[in-house]
C-alpha cells in the first residue's frame, strides 16, 4: 500500500509542477486533463500527508519518553495512544481512497423513469421521483435536460428519460437503479386504504461515440407527430424521432424538442448509454459478475427500495438502510441516502481486496 502512497505522492508533486508550465489559452485541453488529475489525486495525498506527519509525531514522543520524569510520561503515553489510533484510522481510509474507481464515475448519466405495477399511482410516484432527483440535481448545481416523456392526464409519468449533466454525476446516482416500492394511500382512494405501486428506475452512464461505434446501415428511423397529455406539446410536423437498432432491436424514442434534428441528436445519446450499458453487463457477465438487471421486471416483489407515506419511511433493502424522513429526501436532500449507498459499497469492495 504505502508503495502505491508514494508513487502517487510523486505523481501529484510531478503535475503540480507541470500545470505551472502551461499556457491555459495555448492547451486549454491538457490543462483541463491535469487539473482533473490532480483533483482525484488530492484527497489520497492529503490523507497520506496527514499520515506521515502524525508517524512523525510518534517518533518525537518515542524519543522523549527515553528521558523524562514521570509525569510528563503519563501524559505522553496518553498522547501516543491517541497518535497510534488516530494513524490507524488513517490506515483504514488510505485503504478505501486506494480502491479502484469506477470508469463511470465522472461520466455524465441518462435517466429513464417508468410506472411499473399500480397504474395511475404508479404514474404519479414516477413524477415524485423526477422531481426528486430534479432537486437534487439543483442542489449539485447540476444541469437536467429532458429527453422523452409520456404524461397522464393526472400530472404523472408513464415514463420519462432526462439527462443529468455535471461533476461525478454517476458516482452519486449510480446506486438508483432498479425497482422502487411505494406505500401511500391515493387521493383517489376514499376509504383510506394504503396501494402499493411501483416504479423502475435505470441510471445509463453517458456513452462516447468513440465508445460505441453504431453502423447507420444498422437504424431503422422513424418520424411521428409528437404528442402529450391534454393536448401539450403537440406538433404539428412530424418531429418526434423513434430509432430501432436492428442488430439488438433496442428501440429509442425522442419527442420533448420541437426539432426533428435535436430530437434525433438525443435519440442517439440515449441509444448509445443503452448499448454502452448493454456492452458492459455482457463483459461483466463474461468475467462471472451475476449482477442482475438494472431494472428488473417491475413487479411488486421485486425492489430495492421502499418509500412508505404513512410512516414517513425510506427503507433500502440492499444495504438494509432506514431512514424517518421520507418527506426530506423527496425534498432533494438525498445526501445520507447516498453517502450510506456509497460506505456500502466501498466496504464490500475493501473486503474482496483483502
């Protein structure tokens, strides 16, 4: 481990002089990559630095209690107690900071929400939870750019797509994929009963062109009238695009933009983060990773998570997370949701490498 410490101590040293070299305005590109390297290093070196100068400490203490009265020892044992505690905390981070990251991590994600079992309540939890993750897309000061939707009359979702665009989009939302449960009495219930629906959420790391070559020969590309609940959005040219790639019959379609020519630009992001996705189970699949489908059937058995109205409950049943305040998280404020998702995994991974 510490080989590793200080091969990337040197590295960060090593950039940090070669930034200082650069002309922004004559390579803005190698600018950008170095920065950006130097951000990920950063929190490992500071960590790695705050190690070396508490060892640094214990040796000046070690030395001191070679020769001192005994007062002053009580107090340094103490002090090297704490020393020794604190450095192995250090050790256990270091640990996790060193773990491989995920390629994805700093990619840019597309979203696709759809209403599983429960109908219309399905549809509106589908729009709770766009708003929810809009929120705390705002929060992160990242952008969301609508792709697709489908609205009922009633306000919700039968499915919507959106892009999220910004720093380590896929690192945080990477951990909502699959099925969500919700418990809540409608407003159209008059008795009070509480319905159980659900809502499929599957989380696309965008993909490069560079990363999916797609043959032209290969679309089938269609235009329609685009179309929306009550008579919204309604064109009256054909802009919507429908994109079928006949090798895996994966079918895109793109009708938000009045363009026929943006609609079809979205289309193909969508498409290739789909075959990209696609690409990525089936090498994982190869290396003997029997991780399921992001998105599974939609029906109510399965889930990954549970959002009951009644209890004010958020109940994550991968990682066996509870959480009163339900009403918050749907607000936006996703943070211990995701920290906890994060902890979890990094752990899981720390113990495959030991």
């Amino acid at each position: 481990m510490f080989s590793k410490l200080e091969k990337a101590e040197k590295k960060y040293d090593d950039l940090n002089n070669q930034i200082c070299n650069i002309n922004i305005s004559d390579q803005p590109d190698l600018y950008k990559s170095i920065m950006k390297e130097i951000k990920q290093l950063f929190p490992i070196i500071e960590k790695y630095r705050e190690y070396k100068s508490i060892d640094n400490d214990l040796e000046e203490y070690n030395e001191m209690l070679k020769d001192c009265d005994s007062d002053f020892r009580l107090m340094a044992e103490e002090e090297i107690n704490n020393l020794k505690d604190k450095k192995n905390n250090i050790i256990e981070e270091l640990k996790i900071l060193l773990l491989p990251k995920d390629p994805n991590d700093d990619k840019n994600v597309i979203i696709e929400i759809r209403g599983g079992a429960g109908g219309e309540e399905a549809a509106l939890f589908a729009s709770s939870l766009f708003r929810m993750y809009s929120m705390y897309a705002q929060k992160n000061r990242w952008k969301i750019d609508i792709l697709n939707s489908n609205e009922t009359g009633l306000g919700g979702y039968k499915e919507i797509s959106f892009m999220v665009s910004g720093e380590g989009v896929y690192s945080k939302l990477k951990f909502e994929s699959g099925v969500h449960r919700v418990q809540r009495v409608p407003e159209t219930e008059s008795q009070g009963r509480v319905h159980t629906s659900t809502v499929t959420v599957a989380v696309l790391p965008e993909a490069e062109e560079v990363e999916i070559e797609i043959n032209p020969a290969d679309l089938q590309i269609d235009t329609y009238r685009a179309s929306g609940a009550g008579g919204q959005h309604v064109n009256t040219t054909d802009s919507a695009i429908r994109i079928t790639h006949i090798p895996t019959g994966v079918v895109v379609e793109c009708q938000d933009e009045r363009s026929q020519y943006k609609n079809k630009d979205k289309a193909m992001k969508v498409l290739r983060s789909r075959l990209l996705k696609a690409k990525q189970e089936e090498q994982e699949k190869e290396l003997g990773d029997t991780r399921r489908s992001q998105v599974g059937t939609g029906d109510r058995s399965e889930r990954i998570r549970t959002y009951n109205f009644p209890q004010n409950r958020l109940s994550d049943h991968r990682i066996g997370l509870t959480l009163h305040c339900l009403d918050d998280i749907l607000e936006g404020n996703m943070d211990k949701l995701i920290e906890s998702l994060t902890l979890a995994e990094k752990t899981s991974a720390l113990a495959k490498e030991i």
